[in-house]
C-alpha cells in the first residue's frame, strides 16, 4: 500500500523543481502560492511540477509533515526543501535562488 510519504517522495524523485501550492501556476488560489509562481516565472522556470494540495487533503497534510513546516507554498528543488514564499521572496531578492535554481 502506497503511503501519501511514498508520494511525495516519488513526487520529488521525478522532478527537479516541485512547488506544492494551493491552485494551479495559471490559477494560483491564494497569494503566497501566486508569489511563488510568479518568481519562478522570473527564474526562467517553465518545466515545474505542481502540485494543487487544495485537490488532496492527504497531501496537503502530507507535505506539512515532511517538511516539518507548516505552511503551504513549499518549493522543492532537486528533492531539497528550500522553504515558503517568504524564504523563497528573499532568496530571489538576493540572487540565490537563481544559483540554487542553476544548480
């Protein structure tokens, strides 16, 4: 049986950027995850995966308790937590998003 951790971990496995958010890139729900839509956008980062926790409970839960943080958006790069749209908007203000991003 396939554990809501089973996945996000394959979630994260698959995909090099994964931003789980409430909404969609093209419809974000709510202005934390549009934020960190739009610095992705800024990036140059097209070919993300996204994943609408307001669609699944159990992740939406599932993501708080593996990041040990309580908040949605959470963007992952290259399976690493880098944090929510107020780390994300300060590490994009100083550029290491972008080198985090390249890496």
């Amino acid at each position: 049986m396939t554990t809501v951790q089973d996945t996000i971990n394959d979630q994260l496995a698959k995909h090099s950027v994964v931003l789980y958010m409430k909404g969609t890139p093209q419809f974000p729900q709510c202005g934390f995850s549009a934020t960190v839509a739009e610095i992705l956008k800024r990036c140059n980062v097209s070919d993300y995966f996204s994943v609408n926790v307001l669609a699944d409970a159990d992740i939406r839960e599932g993501i708080k308790q593996h990041a040990n943080w309580p908040t949605i958006p959470q963007l992952y790069v290259n399976g690493e937590f880098i944090g929510g749209c107020d780390i994300v908007r300060e590490m994009y203000s100083t550029g290491e998003l972008q080198k985090v991003l390249a890496g």
